[in-house]
C-alpha cells in the first residue's frame, strides 16, 4: 500500500524544510522555516512546518547527529545546545501521530535509494561531501541502521590518527580531508607555500582566504595547480571510498552533498586513485559512481519515506 | 527444516579441516589434511576430505581471500598460485551436490553468531585477529555479503595512507597494525630501541627476533616495558573497532584468531582507547566485546552453515 500524503521535514543546521509527496512521489507541498536555537523552539518550528504542509498520513523527521531507533537526537555536534532530544516523540506527542526520525544523512539515502540514483539497488552506500561527510547504507535491499540505530557515521572514519583534529575529539577523520573543508584545507596549505598563484589571485590575493570554490574555479579554466589540489583531494575521496568497498561491497555510491555539484572535476582523479587503492582492482567489478539527484529535498524527501523502510 | 548432516570444510594456509554437524550444531565427524598448492590439487583435497566425512546432506567451504557469490574465489593473497578458482563450481561438479562458498573470516562470523559467542545477535562483527584481519558483519539479523560477496574485508580499511606497506600493495591497512603481525612489529620497534629488556630477554637476547608471543609473556609477569607495547598495539585495535561501530554501530565485536586466546590481556587498554576514539561515549551505549568460543573449528564450522545463511 503507498500511502497518499507523506510527510517529511530536513532540519538542517540553518532551515528545517518540509516536503509532502503524492503516492507517485512528486513534492506536492513545501514549506521551510529558519532553524532556532534549542530544542523547545526547534519542536515549536517542526509543528509550524508540518502544519503549514496541509493534511498528510505519516510524517518523518531528519536530524544531523547520532539518533536512536526511538527517535532521539543523543548527540550533534553541529547544532547548538543538543543532547539527549527526543526530537521524535516529543513532536509526535504535539502533533498526535507517529513520527519517525533518522540521521540527515541517512535520510538522503533512503530517497536516493527509492527516488533517485540508486533506484533499485540493493547495496548502496551514500555518501555527501559537505562541510562535513555524512553517509547512509543500504545493503540486501534494507536500510543498515545498527544496533542503535547510529550506522553510517562515515565521515568519523580515521584514516589517519596522527592527523588534522576533528571537532569529534579525535584526529584524522575522513571528513577532515574528503570534504568541503578538507578541500579549502589543502588549498590553503598549497597557496601559503607559493603553488596556488592562480587560486590565490581569485581569492582576491590573500592565500589565507582561498575557498573550495577558488580551486574549482581556476581547475575549470585548466590551471595545472589547482589540478594538482583537486587531484590529492580525489586520493583522499578514494581513499575512503576503496574502505568503505572492503567493508561493504556496495554496487553503487552516490555521491551528494555541495561538492557533488561540481562532481564532474573530481570524477578522474576519484576513479584513478581508487583503482590504485583497491586490492586485486582487476580481478573485481568496480562500484559505479553516481551522483545525488534530489538535490536540497534529499533529507525531507527520505525523511518523508522513513515509515516505509524502518 | 534443519537438515539431519550439515558438512563445512575450512581451507587454511597450512590445512584443510572438515566437520559434519548434526541437527543439534554438534560435531560428529571430522577430518584434516594437509592444503596443497594449486587449485587442481586443492579441489582433489577437499573431494578426498568430503568423501571421508561421510554421507552429508548440505556442503559449504570457506576460503581465505575474495569469494564471489556463485562461489569463485577471485583473488587470495595468501594462497600460492590461486586466482579467479571455482571452488564452489568444481568442487560442485564432483561431488554432484550444490556447494556453497564464502570467505574463511565470514564463515568464522557465522559460526560464532549461530553457535558461538553471538548466538541470538541481531548486530555482530566478528573480528579475526591473526597474522592478519579478517572480519564478517551481520546485520539486521543476516549475513551482510555485498554486491559480489567481498564484503567484510576489515583488515584492509586504511587508517594511515602513509604507513606501512602491505601485501595488498597498499600503505597503512588496518591489519599491518592490529594483527598478530602488527604487535610484532610494534615491539621489534620498541626492542631494538632499547626499550623491552625482559622482552629481549625471553626472545634469546636478540631485538629482531621478538615476537609477540614474547610480549605476551613478559606482560603477563607484569613487565612495564611489554605492557606499554600491549597497550599500544589495543590503540590501534580500538582505531579500527571505533570505526566499524560509526559505520556498522553493532551490539556485539566478537573477537578470534590466534590473539584471542590471550584476549583478556588486551582487554583493558581496547576498552580505555576504545572510549578515548569513540565519539560522544557518555551519550551512547558502547558494544560488548566477546571472545570467539569455536577456535581452530570456526571456519569449518560456519562453512557447514552457509546453505542456511546465504
């Protein structure tokens, strides 16, 4: 049975954007809110949102951080003032039905899953490279959600323990190098030591300022510095990627987040690296990469499907 | 239905290793020879080892390396002159019975969650610590097998792009750190620095030939030197275990190969460094840790299971 109107809302560390889908799923309602400070006005925004999406039968909730199999946010490091908010029940208790929650980022592999890139699949990993690296699995047709429900912290994955310190506590964690900040990192490093000229000057001549954006821009003009940061970028990317492989064997990656826009600039070097990363590359299909296609409507979209794969 | 003789044959680097169980899990018959090298001689081995077992109604054997899903072992770095070898497939055609296949750690995986450490686990990763890592998942209450069958390759996650090499043509995989091998290495560092006098001691006097064996026992007499090397090396076993629970977040690591069997000596420091490199711990339940309980017959074993689990 597809149910009429689900409901899903994205709480994103500056808005919480609710969608609504028709059984064919098509976002038939939208509304968004800035997100507040707290968990009391958090709940206050969520009950605003849903109500302003009309009528729906189920409604799910994404959250960034660890959430439990009941629906409650233990601990997230990039929204002020959480710990232990029982972000499910206590909306479900204002709005009086059910309310499924999930990880945000899992929430976006659920949707990529059943309505986007990975339709279809049975063994999917997720992974979006933002600020930071989030990630979800699907593996045997099922959405992994561990014994707590915390599966897919990918990003916290150390693969260097001497290295950069994350904001988790601990050093070297993927999202340290793979992600959008890992990317402005190596550019900065690169342009303080004199490699990044072009970079530089776009960033308006302080090697201090440069962004991901900056090496995008003068890799796509086919500047052969910024070719070189977006090369050690995709090792990192691959890195991470040929261990997620061993571990899970996926078929397909999808690839989300803000740097997955300009996806295509990394393609190359993600491919090489990983195939130089990968045991016995030629004796072994390799997982197809793919990127997200829900775009900003990823997190409400799989949050609207939670009742359907939890 | 559980069948009246389930046949499983584990094939090691040195022997291959056949048991039949009966309806109850027990081993009522069992049968060793020696692994000979190539895969013809291989699959006389297993024949002659099948035929000496007895009447069986299901066969499973388990493999070290990569094994397919129809039951082709692709690629065993461990194996001499062996790859892309149908066991499954040739053995199949001998003995006139479908045979299934998997890799020896995730036969080990199953045997410990059916009749093991992990009996009535819904969320388990066994982890193999011997000369190497191997590892097998269950998750949601099944095997998790990947695309192609190569998942549960834990030994080759990456945590140190730029350490040391390893067979698999890589740098820094888990497994040159957290095996049997890794804290050999780590106290030959620490010997040949002058640093494990007793150590050396017990190893004959020569730095170069402390092996962790030596470790073991000088910690054991309560040697400071040899438990900062113990402690050290739980470091690198609780890096890897923190990143399997952020990705897989089980209730239960169930803990073998040869290392286990003085497990309870590296229990404290991966308990401590366990709680030093997760993230949140206070906010979190942490997964237990058990020890195998089938030894040398795991493999076996889990191989004579793998019809029901596949």
């Amino acid at each position: 049975m597809t149910l009429a109107r689900r409901a899903g809302i994205d709480v994103g560390g500056t808005k919480c954007l609710g969608v609504v889908l028709d059984p064919s799923g098509a976002i038939v309602a939208e509304h968004r809110v800035p997100t507040p400070k707290g968990p009391e006005a958090i709940i206050d925004a969520l009950v605003e949102v849903a109500r302003a999406l009309g009528g729906f039968d189920t409604i799910g909730v994404g959250v960034p951080g660890l959430v439990t199999r009941d629906g409650t946010l233990r601990a997230a490091p990039n929204l002020v003032n959480i710990s232990d908010f029982q972000v499910g029940p206590l909306l479900s208790e204002r709005l009086g039905v059910r309310v499924e929650a999930d990880n945000d980022a899992t929430c976006a592999a659920v949707a990529e899953w059943q309505m986007g890139a990975g339709r279809g699949e049975q063994e999917l990993t997720m992974v979006t490279l933002g600020t930071g690296i989030g990630g979800g699995i699907i593996t045997g047709g099922r959405l992994l959600r561990g014994g707590n429900g915390f599966a897919g912290e990918i990003g916290h994955m150390v693969v260097n323990p001497d290295g950069i310190a994350c904001p988790c506590g601990r050093r070297g964690c993927w999202e340290r190098y793979a992600s959008g900040s890992g990317l402005g990192r190596l550019a900065r490093e690169a342009a303080t030591a004199h490699r990044l000229d072009r970079v530089v000057e776009l960033a308006g001549g302080d090697p201090e300022k440069v962004r991901g954006e900056d090496v995008q821009k003068a890799a796509l003009e086919g500047d052969a510095e910024a070719l070189a940061v977006i090369d050690e970028f995709g090792k990192w990317v691959a890195l991470g990627l040929v261990n997620l492989t061993n571990l899970l064997d996926p078929d397909l990656f999808v690839l989300g987040g803000g740097l997955a826009a300009s996806g295509e600039l990394y393609l190359g070097p993600i491919h090489h690296w990983f195939t130089e990363y990968l045991y016995a590359p030629h004796l072994r299909p390799h997982p197809r990469l793919a990127f997200a296609q829900l775009q900003e409507f990823a997190g409400a979209v799989g949050a609207a499907l939670l009742a359907e794969v939890h």
